[in-house]
C-alpha cells in the first residue's frame, strides 16, 4: 500500500512537472521577437594576440605536449591579431549600447552589425569588469531603443526570451523560465544575477533578456557549464544593475562604488540556534576592517545585519545589493542582532578604494624571463583578509612554463622576488624584468594563508 500511494505521488510530480514545462513551451514569442529584434545587433571584434597565444600558434600540438611553448618554429607565420563576436542591443536613440566587458575587453576595432546587415564602426565608452558591462557608441539618430522592465517584479519562473548571435549565429532566439534570482557566484559580490533555463552558448554574451511584455530585464553575460556550452543554467546581469553602471560610464566615464568595509557570510541552521534566531536569517560580519565606515559607526565582529534601511536581510546578498545600489557619502541605517538584543547603527558610507582586479599583465613583454602566467593586483578585502600590505595574485599558469616548473600554481599570492617586495603588478613586472639568467631566484609567497619560499631557476 505504501508502494502504491508513492508511486501515485510520484505520477502527480511528474504530471505537474509536465504541465509546467507544457505551459512554459507554448507561450508564443513570435510577435515579441518581430517587434524587438531590430534593437539587438552582433558585434565584431579584433583583438591583438597576446604572447601566450602566439607561442601556442607556433608550436605544433604534438610538440606542445611534450615540450610545452618552450619551441617556436620561427618560419611558421601565424597571424598577430584574432577576432570575436557577441552581441549587444541599442538602449537610446543617439547610439548607445549595452553589451559585455568581456566581449570587448582588450579590442582594437569593434563592429557593430543590425539586422539590416549594415554594418558600422562602434566606439568603447567606458567598460567596467567587476560587473561585466560595457557601454558601445555608433554615430547616427533614430536607432530602435529598448524599453527596460522592473527587475524587483521579475518571479522565478516566469518566462523569458533571449535574442543575440550564439556561435556567430545572429538573431537566434531561445526561451525559458527564471529559475533564481539574486544569485551571487564564485565569491562575486557585485552583481545579484537573474539564473534562467534559457540557452545561452558563446555569442549570447551582451544580448538582452526580455519579459513577456518586451521590456529588457537582463543582459546575458556566462553559463555555468563543464563543456563550454549551455547545460541548463545561464546567468544575466539585471537591467537595474547595468543601467547605472552604463550612466556612470557615460558622465565619469569610470564607475565609483559604495564601501562599508565589512566581510560577511549566510547564516546557517547552528548559527541560527546560537544566536537565537527562529530561522536562518541575516547577514553575519565576520571581520571590520580597521578605520573604514562600519569601523567608525561602532559595528563589531560578530553582529547580525537583520534591516537595512527598514528592509529585511535574509541573506548576504541581499545586503551586499542593497549597498551596491547606495550612493558613496549617504547614510545608512542598519538594524543588527548584538548579544541577544536588537539595535539601530547608523553609517555613512564612503568611497570604495580601488579594488577592481587589475587587467591581466603579461610579463612576457618585459625584458627579463617569460614566466608564464596572468597576474592581478589584489583586492582591499583580499589584502585585509590575508593581513598583507601587497601582493600579486597568480590567477593562471601557462602548462610547461618557467612558473609551471617552479612550482607555482594558480591561488598563490606573491609577495616578494629575492627579498625585494612586491607591491603590485607594476613591481612584479620590474623585478622580473631584472632577473639574470642562469641563476635561482627565491620567490616567497602566501598559499592557502601559509608562507612558502620557491626556487625559481632562470634559464641561460
């Protein structure tokens, strides 16, 4: 009998799952898509190959895995710049458009192409990497301009439409439902992403994701795949998000963030307990940073954000949204669980200090030894939680290079070549650029919050 009655739950589930998917299937975006594809345009572009590229243009595959890049074939001509695509769509009348910092990061020439296949030369306004928008400008007047929809209204599951040029294949439309919102990944804290079902593959990126009614909710910006290509999860900036970020680009032409100075994390069901909280609810401060606004407004280690500005905090992302959406110098008003009792702390928030990753440096172009990896400054909060007043973060290891072959692996901060401190990117590149060849450098560096000393030999 028990068999029975869960096979006959199981029969429901399934039904309902179908008459959902059923649902979901047969909206007719047809008309939506006529109406607004004019707006959305392909976008071109040419990049300059970076050394790495070059070197594994060069040398064979077969040689390449046995030797690494470490042969170059010199008669072999191989070209010095390399294209891409994506997508992007007209926000205003006069020209301007939406699209990815990582579809023109790096470009020396960005085309756009509209449906008409008129083709026309875009200037890069402004692009802000932490959030992964970019700001394009054509000359002209009477572009189609999108409307923009109210993301705080957007529900999980409701459906959505996705237009761009996956695999260079313009105007490809593909629907599906919100599956979440808010979704903040891989430690990211700008942006609250909108998780559809919708299929997003390469090209996709810059496109816009439309409501039922037309309006843009989103700009379609990374897949969460093992592959390379769509596995049922993509993720879009939300509008909102993009929107400001755009108009700061136009008038500043860079974008100037809010800073409390805070480390957070979720609270979980034996944190809950612990603070008495009938639920999991609340963002947690695990550390202050020292002199910052939170410092200054009394806020402690070890606080509950419970409120901000009257709204509740259920998780860190909400509060981490709500400070990106705040202006630097406004006051805030957080209400937060202390010892067991509420409370009110105001605090004025300031200026975030830079702590937009630096862009890639290739150490290749310098005059010293090619290491073989893509570095970045570290950020304030990085440098705060690792108690370190400089540093370089290796984010990628060349396979067979010299850092490869000393042991560095990607995560490992830098902090000094030869007892000679590294700061930034800009000292890592001028000691390097003095190493001589045929001796061992001893490079200190931080893993996993401990320190460690590694030989590095430079080649005769």
């Amino acid at each position: 009998m028990k068999n029975r009655y869960l096979q006959q739950g199981l029969y429901a589930a399934v039904f309902t799952m179908a008459a959902v998917q059923t649902q979901a299937s047969s909206v007719d975006f047809s008309n939506l898509v006529e109406q607004v594809s004019p707006a959305v345009v392909s976008v071109n572009v040419v990049k300059k190959m970076t050394q790495e590229e070059l070197l594994q243009q060069q040398v064979p595959e077969i040689l390449r895995r046995f030797f690494g890049n470490q042969v170059i074939v010199p008669q072999q001509q191989v070209p010095q710049e390399k294209t891409g695509y994506g997508s992007a769509f007209f926000i205003t009348k006069d020209g301007y458009l939406l699209t990815n910092h990582h579809v023109v990061e790096d470009a020396s020439k960005v085309t756009i192409v509209l449906n008409d296949r008129r083709e026309i030369d875009a200037t890069v306004v402004g692009s802000d990497e932490r959030t992964d928008v970019a700001l394009l400008k054509v000359n002209g007047n009477n572009f189609p301009a999108l409307t923009t929809g109210n993301v705080d209204r957007l529900r999980v599951g409701e459906p959505v439409l996705a237009i761009g040029s996956p695999f260079g294949f313009d105007y490809s439309a593909s629907a599906g439902i919100v599956s979440a919102k808010m979704r903040n990944m891989m430690g990211e804290t700008s942006v609250p992403f909108i998780q559809t079902d919708v299929a997003l593959n390469p090209g996709n990126s810059g496109g816009p994701l439309f409501n039922q009614k037309g309006e843009v909710v989103g700009v379609n910006s990374r897949i969460f795949s093992g592959t390379g290509g769509y596995m049922g999860l993509s993720f879009s900036i939300p509008i909102d998000v993009a929107m400001d970020v755009a108009d700061q680009l136009k008038k500043n032409g860079k974008v100037t963030r809010s800073y409390l100075g805070v480390m957070l994390q979720d609270i979980d069901r034996n944190l809950a307990d612990s603070y008495k909280l009938p639920k999991p609810e609340g963002a947690l401060i695990t550390q202050v940073t020292p002199g910052s606004p939170a410092d200054k407004a009394g806020f402690r280690s070890g606080d509950v954000v419970l409120k901000f500005n009257g709204a509740a905090i259920s998780r860190t992302s909400d509060l981490l949204n709500y400070l990106n959406r705040t202006v630097p110098k406004q006051s805030i008003q957080l209400e937060i669980l202390r010892d067991d009792k509420v409370r009110s702390i105001s605090a004025t928030l300031e200026t975030a200090p830079d702590d937009t990753p630096a862009k890639t440096v290739s150490p290749a172009k310098t005059k010293g030894p090619v290491l073989g990896v893509a570095i970045r400054n570290l950020t304030a909060a990085e440098l705060s939680q690792l108690d370190l007043k400089g540093g370089i973060l290796i984010q990628e290891v060349s396979r067979g290079g010299l850092a490869s072959q000393s042991k560095i692996l990607p995560g490992d901060v830098i902090i000094q070549i030869n007892n000679k401190a590294i700061n930034n990117t800009n000292e890592f590149v001028s000691v390097v650029s003095e190493l001589k060849k045929g001796t061992v450098a001893r490079v200190t560096i931080v893993r996993q919050g401990q320190r460690a000393m590694l030989g590095m030999r430079i080649p005769e």
